[in-house]
C-alpha cells in the first residue's frame, strides 16, 4: 500500500514526482515507465517487482513491500550531462539519508554504509542520432527486509537496521525529490555553480584509498584521486600515472 496523501504532504517540486503511477507488483519499474517517457518527472513505484534489475545485467532483490522501488522520467532541458545528473542523485541519496546516519557514495553510484549496500542506481536513456531523448532514473532503497538472500547478507544492509527508526516510504520519496529537483535545477542554473569536486570528496567512501576496479574483463589497482568537473573519476597508477574513468566498478 502506497499512501498517496502523505506522499503529496510532503512533496514540495515543481515538477518532479508530481504525477505518478503505483503498482503492487509489476516486472521492473524500469520497464513500466517506457509508456510514460515523453512526461518529464513522472515516477512508477511498485510494492515489489518481479524482475528487477541493476547495473551490468545484474538482477535486483525486491521484497515485498518493504523498501522502495521507483524509477522516473528526465528530459530535456533537464538533461545536460548524464555523468553529472548521475552525481546529483548519488548526492540527494546520501543527504536523504544523513538523519540516519553517515552514508558514502561507492563508486561509480552504490550508496553505502560502512562499506555495505543500501541503495543502488540504474540510469537507462534512450539515445537517438547521439542526442539523449529521455533518461530513467531507477532506484532501489533498502528500509526494511525482513529477508535477504544469503549471498547478500555480507554486502546489503537496510536502513531499518541501522537505525530501527520507522521510516515512512513516501516521506521519504517525497524528501529524495525535493533534494533532488533542488540540485538539479541548481545545477542547470547557470549563475549558481555547486561544488562537485569538493561534495565528491565528502562524500566518497574510497576517497585517497586504494581501489580495483573492474573494466571490461580486466581488473586494475588504482588510488581515487576524487571526481573532475566532468563527473568522470580521477585515478592514479602505481607508478603515479593519471587516468579517467568513465564506467567500471569497484571490486
Ligand atoms: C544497481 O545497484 O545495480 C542498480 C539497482 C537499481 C534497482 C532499481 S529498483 C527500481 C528500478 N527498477 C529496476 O528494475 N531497477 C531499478
């Protein structure tokens, strides 16, 4: 059950998650959203999805009922630069989340808490000619399982279980777009600048430490030397060379 006064009680944006759709149980927000892709900011929630999908082909544990599953609709002119658009969620996610405690971003956009998973993000676009006609913005949040997988049990954590405060999804929902627009149309504001650089290296969990990380079929060791201007990640060999990286992940 998804209480829609509560949710519009607490939602404070212009456009963003103004008009939506909920669904008890549907294959992937992802998918669902297709028929709603030409409405900036729509957004699909389900209770629970029965295919639900991450990064690189992954697929996405969806209890029921118990954490949230939404994705929602970006197009121009709020589109601009998907590595950055990718940044600003990755920043809401952790801002909504620090009443509950100090939460880091993994890159390149898991959230995390002390090194597990709480959140992650699945940004899928439909690209013509080069040009970005829309962008789906996808994102699991763990509140409250009641059940994880075994093989999850080392790298999942929920929100429920960290603080045991009762956490209603669509207060939560509705604070994840206010923070979100707000960055956003900063963002696209070009008198305002936000500090990407600096926000980054708050808030990422590798800052300065060692990583490997996995590109294509090879993995490489690296320190994270912080993000560019550019939303790209900054590494530095072992033998001191500089590198940047566009995609991957952190093994
Ligand atoms: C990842 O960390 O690999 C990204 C996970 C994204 C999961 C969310 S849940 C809502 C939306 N629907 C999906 O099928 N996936 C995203």
């Amino acid at each position: 059950m998804f209480n829609n006064k509560l949710y519009f009680e607490h939602l404070n944006t212009h456009f963003l998650g103004r008009k939506h759709k909920v669904y008890d149980k549907c294959t992937s927000t992802q998918d669902v959203i297709r028929e709603y892709s030409n409405l900036d900011g729509f957004v699909v929630i389900a209770s629970t999805q029965t295919k639900g999908r991450g990064r690189m082909g992954r697929s996405w544990f969806s209890s029921d009922n118990e954490n949230l599953y939404f994705s929602y609709v970006l197009k121009n002119p709020h589109l601009r630069n998907l590595q950055i658009i990718n940044l600003l969620v990755s920043f809401s996610l952790c801002e909504l989340l620090s009443e509950y405690g100090n939460f880091k971003i993994k890159w390149p956009n898991d959230i995390v808490f002390n090194y597990k998973k709480v959140a992650g993000i699945l940004i899928e676009s439909s690209i013509v000619n080069k040009s970005v006609l829309y962008s789906i913005i996808g994102i699991g949040l763990n509140i409250n399982f009641k059940y994880l997988p075994k093989e999850l049990q080392d790298r999942a954590i929920s929100i429920k279980s960290i603080t045991n405060a009762n956490i209603e999804k669509e207060i939560l929902l509705a604070k994840y777009f206010n923070i979100f627009e707000t960055y956003l149309l900063t963002y696209l504001n070009n008198s305002i600048t936000i500090d990407l650089v600096g926000k980054w290296r708050e808030l990422s969990a590798y800052y300065g430490k060692r990583i490997k990380i996995r590109l294509n079929d090879d993995e490489e060791c690296f320190i994270e030397k912080g993000i560019d201007a550019d939303g790209a990640l900054r590494v530095t060999r072992e033998d001191g060379s500089e590198k940047k990286l566009y995609y991957g992940e952190i093994v």
